[in-house]
C-alpha cells in the first residue's frame, strides 16, 4: 500500500532584478521579483535595498526605494515565501546621476 507524500512543495527559485527608475526629484530603484523558471503564482514578501551592508530600507513587493542621499552601490534581497525562495539582485554601482532636490539652488541676481 503506498502512502501519500503530505509534505508541503519546496520553494522554486526566483530571480529579482534591480533597476534605477528615471525620476528628477529622487534616486529611485524598484525590484522586480519573478519565479526562475516561467509561470506560478505572484510572490509576496518584501525586498530590502543595501547600500553594501548598510540597510536602506525594506519594502512589500512591488514597491521602489527613494533615496535621500546618494547611494555608492545597491542591491535588493527578496526574502521568499512558502512558494519561492529567497534571491539577491544584480549590483548597481553610482556615480548615480544627482536628482533635482540635490542640485544647487539657483542663485537669486541682484539688479
């Protein structure tokens, strides 16, 4: 007699990948985090953005970082869920190029 296997399914690998979103106010960057391997359900979880080993910020999925300050270097880390495993961005590396609420304020003319 053979026996059913109740053991819930192993998480299949996820890629998340890492983009610096266009924006002149902030540095923007959103993960996008899908299954490895076509089709499935949606992931849920979060993704926290690093500057190194410093935490940026933590985010649900789907959401974007702003940054406040200029970044040297950013990745995001998916932290999994029972359907997929946890993954790790592509690195992007700065000079990033300055958004508007950094750059000098224009100087008033004495007339």
């Amino acid at each position: 007699m053979a026996t059913a296997d109740l053991r819930a399914p192993k998480p299949k690998p996820s890629t998340t990948t890492l983009s610096k979103v266009p924006d002149p106010l902030y540095h923007t960057f959103r993960a996008d985090v899908q299954a490895q391997q076509g089709g499935g359900p949606v992931p849920t979880g979060s993704v926290t953005f690093k500057d190194g080993t410093v935490t940026l910020a933590t985010t649900p999925l789907g959401g974007s970082y702003d940054a406040t300050t200029v970044p040297k270097t950013v990745t995001a880390t998916y932290s999994g869920d029972d359907k997929y495993q946890p993954s790790t961005s592509n690195t992007l590396t700065g000079p990033f190029a300055a958004a508007a609420a950094e750059e000098e304020a224009p100087r008033r003319r004495d007339r």
